[in-house]
C-alpha cells in the first residue's frame, strides 16, 4: 500500500510520508503520529492533508478548537442551537440536537489551521483534561475490542491514570501538548487575532453559561434581540444543550459513532473531577511542567475545586 503524505506547516508545503514522521503507541486505541510538534491520530492524517491541499475558509466561517474531551460536544451543541436558533427554536420537539449527536450536526474538519473565519476555543485545566482524555481513550479501546471480537488478537491491556498522566506530561497524547494547544490560542486572541478567537474557560463556562451563550452568539455574528432576550431563548439554548439533556436523549444513549457510542461523550459535565483519579503529587507535578511551558505567555489556568466522587 501506499504511503500517505501529509503536508508540514513548518516546511511550507512539502511534503511528508506519514510513516517518517515520530510515532507513538502508547495511548491506546490510537497510533498517534507527530506533526508540527503536535500528536494525531495517524488515521486522521490523510483528512489533515486533503484540507491543507484544498480546503479554503471564508470570512463567515466559524471553526471550533478545542482540546479533544475538553467540552467539545457541549460547545458544538451550543454554536449549533446558536446559529439555527431561527429554523430550529431550542423548545421544539423536532430540534435536530433532539434526534442526533452534536457531532453528527456540527462535522470535525481534523483540525482548524485557517483563521480566515472565526475560531472558538474552550479550554478546561491541565488536571481534568487529562482525566477526561484517558477515561475516554479507554471507551475507545473498549469499543475497539467489541469490534474485533474473536479475530483472534489478545484483549487489550489495562491502561492506567498512572500511565495516562506519564504520556501526558511528555505530551504526548492524542493533540498533545495540552498547555501548547492552549497558549497559542490565548495568543492568538490576545495579540494576535483578537477579533477573529473567541478564548472561552470550561470553568466560566460552567458557572455562567447564559452569559457565555451570549458572547457565543455575538462573536458569530447573531447576537440576541432584545425580544430574544425578553423571551429567554438564551436560557431555553443552555437548558436544551445541557450535559443531563443531551445524555438523556434516545439518540445519545443507545446511537453510535462508527468509532464509539455516542453515551462515551456524556461524562459528568463539572470541573474538578481529576481529585477522583489523580493524587495530589500527581497534581502538583503536571502544575509545575504546564507553569514552566507557559512562562512568559500571560496565561495561566484556573484549578477548579476538588469533587466528590
């Protein structure tokens, strides 16, 4: 077979074959390949190539970057009620976040390397992204068991917080490094693009998602009426995309993924949950290697409190 090549930014347009580039195995169920100091999935390389090669962003386009398992489907199930708010009210009964996934209504271009139109960026801390990345990598590989079946291969190994959080401290994880993914959109919104980046925290988000909603809506260009506003379409937007919401609908708890269930992208929805996986050693490690990568940007990441298991 083949090799595919996928293009380098840091090369201006040469190109690459995927089987030179670093190569890890670690972090099941994926082969992650490096590119531009950043890890993917090596299947996902050859869509990361076609949308170099091809793929032009207009000036209304709206790209959503974050972290994987950072409220990515929260965020894609906010920007679509957002925008289709008019042809899809969030109380109806036929709204499409009722029937399908948030990944089904909003695609994944593999990864949003034009700024032409605008970029949202949804960034929790360091700690819970962490934990969110393993639990779900563990789904994965779960899910990529049931598929095999009886073909023979060995079941797959455990894979522990331990060795998740050693992988993630090397960054090397599945769009790692973290901190790297977050400063250069904090960047980016700050100096660099301030009117296209949209830099949003998972933990405001949480404590204020009405008003975040808002500034959703304005940044794409759809601000709320005031006759919106009077009628709480806003709220009826957060209460539809809510976490207890889109787990508890049919298509979410028994749909699928051609890679996993959709239930898999469902977890609890707070901040603060890696005080359930990780010691606090644990914690003060990973802080001490993001504050050392982060020194000089101006950023730094909010700790949410401890929860409860």
């Amino acid at each position: 077979m083949a090799a595919s090549p996928v293009y380098h930014d840091d090369m201006a347009g040469s190109e690459l074959v995927i089987s030179s580039l670093p190569l890890e195995t670690w972090f099941p169920p994926f082969q992650l390949r490096q590119v531009g100091g950043f890890w993917f999935p090596e299947a996902i390389l050859p869509g990361v190539a076609a949308a170099h090669a091809r793929f032009e962003a207009r000036p209304s386009d709206v790209f959503l970057a974050s972290f994987p398992n950072s409220g990515t489907t929260w965020l894609k199930a906010l920007a679509f009620a957002v925008v289709h708010r008019a042809d899809h009210p969030p109380r109806s009964s036929g709204h499409p976040l009722r029937h399908r996934n948030p990944h089904d209504c909003v695609k994944f271009l593999e990864e949003p390397f034009a700024v032409d139109g605008g970029v949202l960026a949804a960034l929790p801390s360091p700690r819970d992204a962490l934990v969110s990345i393993w639990l779900f990598a563990k789904k994965m590989a779960a899910a990529a068991a049931a598929r095999d079946g009886d073909d023979g291969k060995p079941p797959p190994t455990p894979f522990t917080v331990e060795e998740a959080f050693e992988l993630f401290c090397d960054g090397r994880c599945m769009a790692g490094p973290q901190w790297r993914h977050v400063a250069g959109y904090w960047e980016a919104s700050r100096r660099l693009l301030p009117d296209k980046v949209l830099f949003l925290r998972y933990e405001e988000m949480l404590q204020d998602p009405v008003g975040n909603v808002r500034k959703l809506a304005e940044f794409m260009g759809c601000a709320f009426s005031g006759e919106e506003e009077a009628a709480g379409v806003a709220r009826d937007i957060v209460e539809l995309c809510s976490i207890d919401a889109l787990k508890n609908m049919e298509v979410n708890k028994n749909g699928t993924q051609e890679y996993v269930k959709n239930e898999s992208f469902f977890r609890k929805g707070v901040a603060g949950d890696w005080s359930n996986h990780m010691t606090p050693a644990m914690a003060e490690r990973l802080d001490k290697i993001v504050e050392d990568a982060l020194q000089g940007t101006g950023f730094t990441f909010a700790v949410a409190q401890a929860q409860s298991a």
